[in-house]
C-alpha cells in the first residue's frame, strides 16, 4: 500500500500505513453512486423519522394535559435521544451481522411508541415510550448511514442529501400529521398514526436488500479501530466539535419553535405550519449544501454556513409577528442553517472508510446526545429568564463554528494511518 499523507504539515505527510495489502477496502470517491439504493434509505428514513419529528407539537400537548413545566417536558428530547449513544456498538453488531433487519423494523417499533403517547397517564410513561423509540432510532440510522455511505462512490455529498432529504420530508409532514391528528382524534386518540409505521416496515421487508453490503463487510479484512481512531484524532475531534455547535446554534428552533410561537400568542397552525416550513427548507439546504460540497469542498460550504446562519436566523426573530409573509425569511435561515448535515454525514464516512459503521454511530450518537443536553439546557434556562430571550441568545453560537473548519481536513487531503507495528 503506498504511503500516504493527511494534513497539509509536510512533517505530518507521509505516514506509512500498517494495514494489510489486500485489504478490499476501496477509496469512496472510486466507486459509483448507486441512486436506487440511496433512495431505498431515504424512504425508509422518511417512515422511521415521521415519528421521532412529532416531538415538538408532542412536547405543547404533553406540557399542557400533564401541567408541567417546560424543564420537565423537554425531559422527552434526552429520552428519546440518549439511546443513541449506543449507536457505535450497533454500529459494530450491524457490520457483523447484517443491516437489514435493524433498518426494516425501525419505523414499526417507533410508530407504536410515539403514537401512544396520548395514552400515556404520566411524565415517566412519557419518557418511557420515547426511550423505546430512542432506541429504534438508534438502531435504525447507524446501519442506514453505513448503506448510503457505501451507496454514495464518488457522490457522497450526495447520497447524504438524499438521505437526509428522507429525514427533513419527514420533519415536514409530521408536525402537521400530529397537529391534525389530535384535533380530529384528541390526544388521546392520536395512537391511529402508528399505521403508518407498521405499514412501512412491511413494505420495507420486501423492499430492502442489504444481502450484497452485508457479503462485502463481512468480506473486509477489518483494521484495529484504536490505531485508526488515534492517528485520526484531530479530525475526528474537530468534525465532533463542528457538529455540537451547529447543534447549539439550530437545535432549539427544531425543537422549541412551537413552544416560542404558541408563547407569543400565534395558533398551533401557524406554529406547526412554521416548523414544516423550517423542515422543508432543511430539504433544500441539504441538497444544495451536498451537492455543493462535493463540487466545491465540504470546507468552503461549512464555511460560507457558518458565517449566514447568525444573521439570517436574527433576521427572523426580529421579523416574527405570526404574518405568512416572515415564513419565506424563515425557509431561508434553514436553507443556510441545515446545509450542512449532510455534510457532517459525508465526512464522517470518509474520514473512517475502514469502519463505516462504527464511524457513523460516532457521530450519530454525539449528535443525539448533544441536541439532548442542549434541550434540557434551553429549557432550563428559558424557565429562568423567558423562551423569548433565549432564542435571541442561541443564534450567535453558530461563529464558534469558524474555527473548528479550519482542523477539517481540504479537499484530496488522503488519511492519516496509523504507524506500523513496532514504531
């Protein structure tokens, strides 16, 4: 295997790697985008994530019929979230057995638990439920992200904005589908969602085949994962950095924005209608930024994010008087502001291609557990000093963004290996 260099540094250059020769781990960017995989998981995205995004109406509904207060309520984001932390060890399991089943039974397990929230008596039965589908969700996107990886070859921007588009349809719809639901059925009677889970996993069961992904991983020679993980450190630390502070600066408008407007006097509609609309953008943001990257480097797009998002999101704030027409203004900050998930995604699949699995529930897992701990921050703290204040102090984070891009690694840089044995 030839030499092979990472950062910029010549005296970091040339690292010589100790893996195997015949290792049948191929470069990404020589492989070809598989578009009819790609969107085989996006759907399956869509199916599962429908339900995880009827969280924010679910935590209006929940905090009103239990009279709780918004610190307690946002409890149901870490409890839904913090399963994930077990996604790199799912991660590991599904590269050594096969992805399919944890991809086909996902949307079915959290159909059945977040529909049945509205029956549940108290706050614990709450969180009880939203920790079965934590679970769900993390079973699902580690092995789901390791597919699209291994689908995106040469398009990997892209691939993760089309499965990432699956994620934001379902944001999109689903605040709607909740709202709409419990003022047909109550809350009580919105447990009539979970058809649609059901329904998809069995769709999914005839529909996916992950037979060929399965044989190849089971066909690699696998390399340590310590050694990687040590001689990739840096990146690694600094990609992980990126992904908690865009988490700070745009995770409470994807969870709380319909606490905010329903606090400011606007109906359950419009608020539902303006978090669909921030989704949607999310679709957007996600193929452009993308697509963009793998046109322009993933560096430049994080970069020219991270700089928009602050001002167009104060913009907003400052804007929002519950007229449709500050909607438009809304769909822009997320456009900016989303763009870059993908991104995160596709980075972390090229940075470790020799444990896809693992790498993607990494960063799946500090992403869930992150937006957590930043939920319950938020909420503490808006129950201090008003939610109003604390979506005007949220925005501005977004700059510590700027030099964390800066550790990412430039477009053709190759990885650093780990020394051989006996250095």
């Amino acid at each position: 295997m030839a030499s092979i260099s990472t950062r910029d540094d010549p005296a970091e250059q040339q690292v010589v790697s100790s893996l195997p020769a015949d290792n049948p781990v191929v470069a990404l960017d020589q492989q070809e985008f598989d578009a009819k995989g790609a969107t085989t998981v996006a759907a399956a995205h869509f199916s599962h994530d429908l339900y995880s995004s009827l969280l924010g109406p679910l935590i209006v509904a929940v905090q009103d019929k239990l009279a709780i207060s918004l610190f307690m309520a946002s409890l149901m984001v870490p409890a839904q979230q913090m399963p994930s932390i077990l996604q790199p060890f799912i991660g590991v399991l599904a590269d050594r057995t096969s992805k399919r089943w944890f991809v086909v039974l996902a949307p079915a397990v959290a159909g059945i638990s977040v529909s049945s929230i509205g029956l549940a008596p108290n706050i614990g039965m709450v969180l009880l439920l939203l920790l079965v589908s934590g679970l769900a969700s993390a079973a699902f996107h580690t092995p789901a992200v390791a597919l699209v990886g291994e689908y995106g070859g040469r398009k990997m921007g892209k691939a993760m904005a089309v499965f990432m588009a699956g994620g934001e349809l379902a944001r999109t719809v689903g605040p709607l589908m909740i709202t709409g639901a419990i003022m047909l059925f109550t809350l009580e009677g919105s447990w009539v969602l979970m058809v649609f889970g059901i329904v998809a996993s069995i769709i999914l069961f005839f529909t996916i085949d992950t037979s060929a992904s399965d044989a190849a991983e089971k066909a690699k020679i696998r390399a340590p994962l310590k050694p990687l993980l040590r001689a990739r450190q840096k990146t690694i630390l600094a990609l992980l950095g990126y992904s908690a502070v865009k988490n700070l600066a745009t995770a409470p408008f994807s969870i709380f924005l319909v606490v905010y407007l329903v606090s400011k006097g606007h109906s359950q509609w419009y608020a539902a209608i303006s978090l669909s609309t921030l989704f949607t953008a999310g679709i957007i943001g996600g193929f452009l930024g993308g697509t963009l990257s793998d046109r322009f480097g993933r560096r430049n797009v994080m970069f020219v994010t991270a700089l928009g998002t602050a001002p167009l999101s104060y913009l907003y704030l400052w804007l929002e008087n519950g007229s449709w027409f500050v909607l438009p203004v809304l769909g822009l900050a997320g456009i900016v502001s989303m763009a870059t998930r993908p991104i995160q995604l596709a980075l972390a699949q090229e940075v470790m291609p020799e444990a896809r699995g693992p790498m993607a529930g990494v960063m799946l897992a500090f992403g869930f557990v992150s937006m957590s701990l930043i939920a319950l921050a938020f909420g503490a703290f808006s129950d201090a000093v008003g939610i109003e204040v604390s979506f005007w102090a949220i925005p501005a984070t977004a700059f510590l963004a700027l030099p964390l891009i800066a550790m990412l690694p430039r477009r053709g840089e190759a990885l650093r290996q780990p020394a051989p044995v006996g250095d």
